[in-house]
C-alpha cells in the first residue's frame, strides 16, 4: 500500500509554482520579452567571484578523499567557526562552534528547530502573511500552526491578537524577517515586545517557549536599513539561516541553526539535532560546499539590483493607485489587489503576460505577491503592461 497522505498533497499544488509553470507556458508561446513573470523568488543575481574561486581552488589543492568525504554529522569545524565567528562579530553574540548546526538550507534548519522544541500535538504561532511551506512543514512534525494576523499598516505583529492566542499549549512561535511576502523587516521594538510577552508568557506556563527565527533574507534590506538580530533580544532562541538569498546559493543546500548560548540547555541541541537528522533522513550540507561558505562567510552577492527594482516597482505601484507598504527587504511586495478577489485580480492580471500570485496561501486574502528578483530592464519593461493592465481593466 502506498501512503496516500503524499498523494493527497499533490492535489494542494503550491499556487506559486503553479503560477510559475503558467508563466514558463507562456515565454515558450509568445517568447520571453513579452511575458513579465513576478511569481517566484529565485535570486536573480550571480554568487560572488571569491565563491567561485574559492571552489576552483578546493578542487586544485585539496586532496579529493578529504575534499568529498563524509563531514562530521556536526558539521566541519572550519565551517561552524566561521559562521559562530561571523554571528559574533556583526551581532555582538557568544556563540561557541557547538551552537551553529549545518543544515540544507532555511528549510532543514527549520525541521531541526520544530522538533527539538516542540512533540506532536504542540502548538506553533505564527503571523499572516507567511511562507506557505511553513504548513506542511509544521504538519510533518505534529504541530498545529496557528496563523494571527499582523497589523496591516506596516506588517509588524499585533500584540492584542498575540496576547489573546496564547496558552500553555503553545510551545514555540514562529517569525520571518525579513518576511516573505510582506517585505517587512521587525523592528527592535517589535522584537523587544515580543521578548518581553513571551518571558511573560514563560513565567506564567512554567515551561520554555522558544523562538524559531527564519532569516534567509536577513541580508537584504533597503534604505540603509539592517534587520536587528531577533536572537539579541530573547535568550531562547533558534535562528534558521540560509545561504540560499544572500550568496545567491539555492541549489547547494547549505544554512545552518543557530542556538543562543543562553538558551535553556543550550549545549544538548547540537548532539540532538544529530539524532532529528538521523530520523528526518537529512545529512549535513556537502562537505566542499561548507569549507567554500567558510572561506566567504562575510560577503553577499551584489544585492543592489534588488533596492534598484523595488523602488522602480514601488514607485509604479503608488502611481498606479495600489495600497502597498514600502518593502524594508526581501525581493518581494506585497500590494492589496485591486478587486476583493485576489484570484480574480491574478487572473484577469495574465491577459496582460503579468504573473503574480494571489495572496491566499500566504495566510492574508486580497493582496498579491510580486516577486522582483529579475534584470531591473525586465521590470522597466513591465511597467506600460502594468499601466495598460490597471487603467484598462480598473480605471
Ligand atoms: N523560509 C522562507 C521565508 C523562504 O522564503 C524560503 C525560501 O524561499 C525558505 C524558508 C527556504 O529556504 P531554503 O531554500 O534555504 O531551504
């Protein structure tokens, strides 16, 4: 007997690649220029020059047997270094090697981080609008996610809904800044109330509520702006990272988690995080990959484009009369539709060759994700399609 639960999945395809593969259908029937594709978010910019070097120069001097051998299920210390080290230096943390668990990407880092705090029949929080895969990714391990809504003038957390939700059930709570879709980065006064409700919250249940902290898009942010670290402001923290944005990397497979020294027996989740790896049928990242991250642990690829494309995508949007707030990072907007229907407004959007995805599955129905990780030409040249699309249809 297979196991149907999978097959049942396949029915609740994910809208984005739905999207995405309508899009591709398109390029392919009228070709690409025409088709303006603002479904998915896959970096548009090449990883860094010293990346690449750094893996040429791994293949030439390294020794093949040690280059592609098994790492150590902890990670290769050259690589947990470096990150400790980086975190430490730009964040003014504590971190020990032993604290930063190598994973592939955000989203092992986020399977290791559900269940080394929470058991089957747990409670997960987590703020509208989010990444959808946080649902089947908190269903594999047991957890019922509860989605509160965020305050919608600027995307940060509402405190009141927070407050009402919690109960002892609630074992952990789940943010991502940046946030995909919104764009908004969490302030420090947002973090620091958040903090201070969940210390509260701690007190009153008598057991740890931990803060799982999904930060692949940490280094893209606009206007100067930096994205506080969420782990500076709660001991009980577990940072999910990925190098998949920041070095333009998604196709190798490496993030990491990282654990607040000062987390509640901070020193046993690496040795545990070995074992959910053993069960989870996860390995750590190759082992060629990690000692090329190490080597350029502090550099991103050139993330200007991205700043380039929201303010010319922002610009227009505001013109055009949409309701958006002003991304602070990420490669995404968040526009309210033009019609109640988001599905509608996506739909009637693709006679025009505009693809984007209705906001549904993000947790927050009548907006619109636009993903801008594209040649800042391919946005300009989006821009009378977006014009003719908006005064034809709702102007
Ligand atoms: N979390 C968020 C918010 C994301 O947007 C993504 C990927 O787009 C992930 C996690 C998964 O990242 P990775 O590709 O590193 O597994």
């Amino acid at each position: 007997m297979i196991n149907e639960h999978y097959v049942d999945m396949l029915k609740e395809r994910s809208v984005i690649r739905a999207i995405s593969e309508r899009a591709a259908a398109r390029r392919a029937e009228v070709g690409e220029q025409h088709v303006f594709d603002f479904s998915i978010g896959n970096p548009s910019v090449p990883t860094t020059h010293d990346f690449t070097e750094a893996m040429i120069d791994l293949y030439e001097t390294e020794s093949p047997i040690a280059l592609h051998g098994y790492s150590p299920s902890t990670g290769l210390p050259v690589f947990t270094q470096a990150v400790a080290d980086s975190l430490n230096r730009r964040f003014g943390m504590d971190y020990e090697p032993s604290h930063i668990y190598p994973t592939s990407g955000a989203t092992a880092a986020l399977a290791h981080a559900f269940r080394a705090v929470t058991k089957p029949g747990d409670e997960m929080i987590t703020f509208a609008p989010y990444f959808p895969e946080y649902r089947p990714y908190s269903e594999a391990a047991g957890l019922t996610l509860t989605v509160l809504p965020c305050d919608p003038k600027d995307f940060q957390i509402d405190f009141a809904a927070l407050e009402q939700a919690m109960n002892p059930n609630v074992q952990a709570i789940l943010i991502n800044t940046p946030n995909n879709p919104s764009g908004a980065v969490y302030s420090a006064a947002t973090l620091q109330r958040l903090a201070d409700l969940m210390r509260a919250k701690q007190e009153e249940y008598g057991h740890a509520i931990f803060l799982i902290s999904d930060e692949p898009y940490r280094e893209i942010t606009f206007d100067g702006a930096e994205q506080p670290y969420p782990s500076k402001f709660y001991d009980n923290t577990l940072s999910c990272y990925s190098f998949s944005k920041s070095l333009s990397l998604p196709g190798e497979r490496i993030g990491y988690v990282a654990v607040n020294p000062k987390a509640e027996q901070a020193d046993i989740f690496g040795p545990m995080f070995t074992q959910i790896s053993r069960c989870t049928g996860h390995n750590c990242p190759g082992a060629s990959i990690q000692r090329a991250v190490a080597r350029v642990i502090d550099e991103t690829a050139d993330l200007a484009v991205y700043g380039k494309n929201m303010e010319l995508l922002y610009d227009t949007l505001i013109e055009l009369g949409f309701e958006v707030v002003r991304p602070g990072g990420t490669f995404y907007m968040f526009p309210k539709a033009l019609e109640d229907d988001a599905n509608a407004f996506c739909e009637k959007a693709m006679h025009y060759d505009l693809f984007m995805v209705p906001s549904d599955s993000f947790g927050m129905p009548g907006y619109v994700r636009m993903s801008f990780c594209l040649d800042t030409s391919k946005v300009e040249a989006a821009i009378p399609a977006l014009r003719r699309f908006v005064t034809e249809v709702y102007g």
